[in-house]
C-alpha cells in the first residue's frame, strides 16, 4: 500500500485545499491517472497516480485545507492482474466448491443510520476541523446550531452540539431565518432568496493579501493624467504594418511597459522591496501584469522587460493571458515580479486606487481613454484623447516627491512615443 500526498507546489505555496476528487474509493486507477485536483491561492494542480492500483482510502475530503507531504489518500497495488476485489474473487469461489458450507439466512436489511461521512455532504458551511470532528462523532453539520453570524459551523459548535443532545429536553429555540421575512398578502411571510457560495482558495488568499498589503505598507496613491495622442497616432499608422510582420496587435500595454522601465531606471527605489531593516535593490525588470481571470486577479510575470522589443512585450503578455483564461498558467508565470501594472480601465474605469502587490513597493493603474477639453495655450482649447494614471506606491522608502516624478517621467515617456525606443 503506497501514500498519495502532497507534493511541493513552489517556495511560496505551503498548503492547499482539496477541490475535489475524480475517482472513488474502490476504483482501480493506471499510473499517470489524475487522481484530484488541489487549489492553491495561485493555481490549481492535478495530483497523478504515481503507480497502478486501488484508491484503498480518501483521507482527506474536498474542502479541506492540506499541507505541503500531508498524506490525503491511500493506493493499494493491483494483484492477479485486477483489482483487489476482482483478484480475490478466485480464490474465494474455488474455496466454496472445496467446502460448500450451508446457506446462512439473508439477514433483514440494517437501519439506515447517519454515515460519519454525510456531514461532508451538508449544504452548511464548515471548517475543516469541525467537519472532520463531526465525521468522527457521527453528527449531521445539519443539525449542528452555529454561533456565527454568517452560519459558518467551527468545531467548538460540533462539541457543543454533544452536550446539548445529552441535555434534558427544552422548549426550542427559535431558529434564525436564512433571510429577513417580509408579509405577503393576506397576512403570509415568505423568506427572501439567497443563494451561498464557498469562496475559493484563490479569491480568499486574494482578500488576505490585500488586507494585509493595506494594513502592514504605508500605502499612498499619487495620481496624473497623460494625453493619449501620439500614442494613438503612433498604433493608427503602424498597426497594420506591425501586426503583419509581428502577427500581433500593437496594444497600448507594450508602450506602458516600456515606459515603466525607463522610469524605474531612474527611481531604482521603486523597483525594490523590503526585507526587515534591509532595502532590496533589484537590477532587473520582471514585470507583472494584472489579468482577470474565473477565478480572480492574477498576476503573470513579463521577465527581462528591459530587454524585450514592442512585439515581444506583446506576444509575452497575450500567451500569459490566455493561460490565465484557461487556468494552465505555471508556478513560474506568476512567481517573483518586481513592479506591476494593473489596467482598469478595460472595465470601463475612470479613476482608481491600486492596492500594492506585496512585496513589491509599486504599482501604477491604468484608466479609461476620455475625451476631454485639455487648454493647448491661452487662447486654444481641443478636445483630447486622456487618461488617469494612478501610482500605489510605499512611503516606508518612497518619497512623495519621488513617486511624483516617477509618475511624471511615466507620463513624458508616453507623450513622446518615440523617446521609448531611446530611454527603453
């Protein structure tokens, strides 16, 4: 019998949860199968069968958090070319013919009881231990009265619920409404619809680190406006050109890519983390941009930006958005990154604050292209093609004046195309 567990995910991931299982306990598997599929907060991974044989034991339910060599199930090997309950089925049928025993009567079918592992199947929202205690104790989480205001059951909740099953019988207590109930007609109450979802590892470590990004960096957001025109006039004459030789749309992020490499080059504290007492200067340029994916933000990493052309940068960022669409991006992809670039205003966004993608000390937003009135000199005014840019940075070690003009040199840099290929 051989042990189906955890294997190492990358230096930044030490647990999992179970999504689900794709075999059964009993059913035989070939090596190479995929035996369940394991969330992490930045991908999800397919666990294989690492030899043929019987899913002897699941240890572990979907749902529940697991660590890095945590066993989660067990595999028997296959004997006699079968599984186990077809290899065994010989000798147990060449036993009977040697000494036929007399028919014991079919016994009547047991009571069905409360299996330890329905309170897995519970529609009530659990943690891991208190649906393991349960299990253990042969409860139904159904009937276990939570003291959390959202419903969630603990496992104080399951050794509670023992001592208030022994207790003498009491008049009951009214039990909460799932949602506020409202008169109807005639005098009626019905109960408002609500519908509760879990919510996913990675949307959860998402909230975590955003919190946390808030509450441990001394965050500050400075704010500037860029003027669209060269830019669009640039992509207007040479997209065509461009993508016929490149086979690649000319986007707007390759140009903010650049731009933020040639900024970072002169603000290297802004391309920089904290370590303890310590400052970490990176000479290099890795980076991320935010994508949306089903499952929430991710942010895959374009490595050595400095060193990549326009259409590069491009095909650099279109493959790592598709991977995150169709969630087959890598550890890799989304491992390190020293600033990022996150744009909004694909949705529509007109202005926003980014929050800090730890342990990085920047992160500049993107916005909407509007038009608006801009004052040309003191007599002309023309309506221009502008955008909000938004810099998120960490006053620990940035300087407000220096998050100003790195803002600034961002801005200068996408006004003058042409000065990319030079600052680049």
């Amino acid at each position: 019998m051989s042990e189906i567990k955890v294997p190492a995910m990358g230096e930044s991931i030490t647990e999992g949860t179970v999504s689900r299982w794709l075999v059964k306990e009993g059913e035989t598997v070939n090596q190479g199968d995929v035996l369940l599929e394991l969330e992490t907060d930045k991908v999800n991974i397919e666990i294989s069968a690492e030899e043929s044989g019987v899913l002897e034991k699941i240890v572990r339910q979907e749902g529940e958090t697991v660590e890095i060599g945590e066993t989660i199930g067990t595999l028997s090997a296959v004997t006699g070319g079968g599984s186990g309950a077809s290899a065994s089925q010989p000798a147990a049928t060449e036993q009977k013919q040697s000494a036929p025993a007399p028919e014991a009567p079919t016994p009547p079918p047991a009571p069905v009881a409360a299996a330890p592992e329905s309170s897995d199947s519970s529609s009530k929202t659990a943690s891991p231990s208190a649906r393991k205690l349960a299990r253990e104790r042969g409860i139904e989480l159904d009937q276990v009265q939570s003291k959390d205001p959202i419903g969630r059951v603990y496992q104080d909740d399951v050794k509670t619920h023992n001592t208030q099953a022994a207790a003498p019988t009491a008049p009951p207590a009214k039990a909460p409404a799932a949602a506020p109930s409202a008169p109807a007609a005639g005098g009626s109450t019905y109960t408002k619809p609500v519908e509760r979802q879990r919510m996913s590892r990675r949307r959860a470590t998402i909230a975590k680190r955003l919190v946390e990004a808030q509450q441990t960096a001394a965050m500050l957001t400075t704010f500037n406006e860029v003027d669209m025109t060269a830019i669009m006039d640039v992509r207007k004459r040479r997209k065509d050109k461009f993508k016929e030789k490149h086979e690649i749309n000319l986007g707007f992020m390759s140009f903010f890519t650049k731009a933020v490499v040639g900024a970072l080059k002169k603000f290297p504290t802004i391309n920089a983390e904290i370590d303890g007492e310590d400052v970490v200067l990176k000479k290099y340029y890795d980076i991320g941009i935010a994508v949306s994916a089903k499952e929430g933000l991710v942010v895959p990493v374009v490595r050595d930006a400095d060193r990549l052309g326009f259409a590069e940068i491009e095909k650099s960022i279109a493959d790592l958005a598709s991977k995150a669409r169709s969630n087959t991006l890598a550890l890799s992809d989304l491992q390190g990154g020293t600033f990022t670039i996150t744009n909004g205003g694909t949705f529509g966004s007109l202005l926003s604050t980014p929050i800090l993608n730890t342990p990085q000390v920047g992160i500049l937003g993107m916005h909407k292209i509007q038009l608006r009135p801009v004052a040309i000199d003191a007599e002309r005014m023309e309506n221009r093609p502008m955008m909000y840019i938004a810099l998120s940075y960490d006053h620990r070690i940035i300087d407000g004046s220096e998050a100003v003009r790195f803002l600034v040199t961002v801005k200068e840099l996408l006004e003058d195309p042409e000065s990319l290929l030079i600052e680049g």
